[in-house]
C-alpha cells in the first residue's frame, strides 16, 4: 500500500520548506511552491549551494500571508502578501539557464533579506503571465512549465528509500536535506525512479527523470552550514547514473486539483 505521507512546499526558492496537510496541485507545481527568489544585484539566483547560511530563515503560511523569520533577528519578519495577482516593476531574472520575467517585491523586504544576508539581495516574485518552459527532452506537451524550481515542478521521494539510505549512513539525515514536495510510505526502496505513470488521489502524474544531487544535500538545514560529505559521498557509491547522483524522481501533473495527506497512490506504468 502507498500512501502520501508528507506534502511540503519551498515559497522561496532556497529557503526553508513549509509542511502542509493538502495542496492544491498547478500546472507549475504546488501552490505557491518557489515563487519567489532572491536575487543579486546582476539578476542572478542566490541559493544554499554558495550561501548554506539561506537555510536558517523561517517560513510560515498564515491568514493569506508568508511571514519569514529568522533565529539571528528575533524581533523582526517580514510579512509578504500570498496574492497571485500582484503590480509592480517587471524585471528581468536568471535561474540556471533561464531567462525568467519576474515582479519585484517592496524595497523594504528586499532591505531585510539583505541586512540579515550581509550583502545586497531583491526578492522577487513570478506572476501568472510568466511562463518558465521545463526542458523540452522530458515535456510531456510543449506547455508545460515550472516555478523557480531546478528544472521540474514536483519532487517525489519514498520513505523506504531515505531508511535504505540512513541505513548506510554513520549519522542519518532527514527528509529535508533532499527537499521533496511528495513523500509517501509503503512499496520498496527506489521505486519511484522507476515510476512513468502514478496516481495520488483522482491526479494523474508523469514521472519524467531521477533527481540529479547536489552539495545541498550536505547541509545542515537546522543550523545553515555545510555537514561534511555525506549523504552524497554515500549515495556516490551506488546511486550513480551516468555522472550523476540520483536521488528521487521528479514529476509533472497531467491534471490539476488537489492532494492532500493519507492519500492512495497508484502505480500506473513503470520503466
């Protein structure tokens, strides 16, 4: 049996995530899943891989806001409207290879990233009339889009597979360290990567590659620094594809609507 068991969204992308109950599921991925991004001021995309310190702010979903915190400034956050119908200055941005139209967010919240940041950073925010097309290699159609995301708009990763993992592992880790949107229990370790076809709930959703890994995955996210080199030295040892080390398979909704937790997934077509 395969159930949903955690469901998780990253509002800002390289920030911490924010655990949910139910999502509603958009073509881009989860609701307000990545959204929003800082920026430096050359346009450019900041995260965890240069500045592990990002992984320290607090994010909260509260009354249609994200309120932000941080241990280091207790006294102060930042409260940014959830509105997806938003006004401001259309600025041009850079995630990876992209070249992504996005919406600056106040100066004052920018102001506040910077000072706790020590250096000068915009947030910004990806409106609805933007459209950030995924690799055409593993589109399902050639509409299919994705948030600040790496490169696809959902993240799904089995319980069983991070146990195996922990199991070779002199210290574990947490779900956390590999930033998933889906997690589900039961089924054998793995398995997902082998997923073409599952159903969570009445949604149909394709998976399209294997995660490729990175440093991220060796930083603390409850202290913001670097761990050393696991658990990616370990999976190095046996989760290798080409030079690539996989962990995870990301995915596209073929539908929309909503999940939420406890739901059944069903495995349609497999590799």
């Amino acid at each position: 049996m395969l159930q949903l068991s955690e469901l998780w969204i990253y509002p800002i992308k390289s920030l911490a995530g924010v655990s949910l109950k139910q999502s509603k599921v958009t073509a881009r991925g989860l609701e307000f899943d990545r959204r929003w991004m800082l920026i430096d001021d050359e346009g450019v995309f900041i995260t965890q891989r240069n500045y592990p310190e990002m992984a320290l702010f607090q994010l909260n979903l509260d009354d249609g806001f994200l309120t932000i915190t941080h241990p280091n400034n207790f006294d102060s956050k930042v409260k940014i409207s959830l509105s997806l119908k938003k006004e401001g200055t259309k600025i041009q941005t850079i995630v990876w290879d992209d070249t992504v139209e996005a919406l600056e967010e106040e100066a004052s919240i920018s102001t506040w990233f910077s000072v706790i940041l020590g250096f000068s950073v915009r947030l910004v925010f990806m409106p609805d009339e933007s459209f950030r097309k995924i690799d055409s290699k593993y589109a399902t159609t050639p509409n299919d889009i994705t948030s600040f995301s790496d490169g696809f708009p959902f993240l799904i990763i089995g319980q069983s597979s991070l146990d195996d993992l922990n199991l070779r592992l002199k210290e574990a880790v947490s779900i956390k360290r590999f930033r998933p949107n889906l997690v589900f229990t039961g089924g054998q370790s793995y398995e997902e990567e082998r997923w073409k076809g599952f159903e969570i709930g009445k949604l149909l959703f394709q998976g399209v590659k294997p995660c490729s890994r990175c440093v991220m995955t060796t930083i603390n996210p409850e202290k913001g620094v670097v761990s050393g080199k696991e658990p990616l030295l370990t999976l190095s040892k046996y989760k290798m594809v080409g030079n690539n080390v996989i962990f995870g398979q990301n995915a596209i909704a073929m539908h929309t609507g909503s999940i939420a937790i406890n739901d059944m997934i069903s495995i349609k077509e497999e590799v």
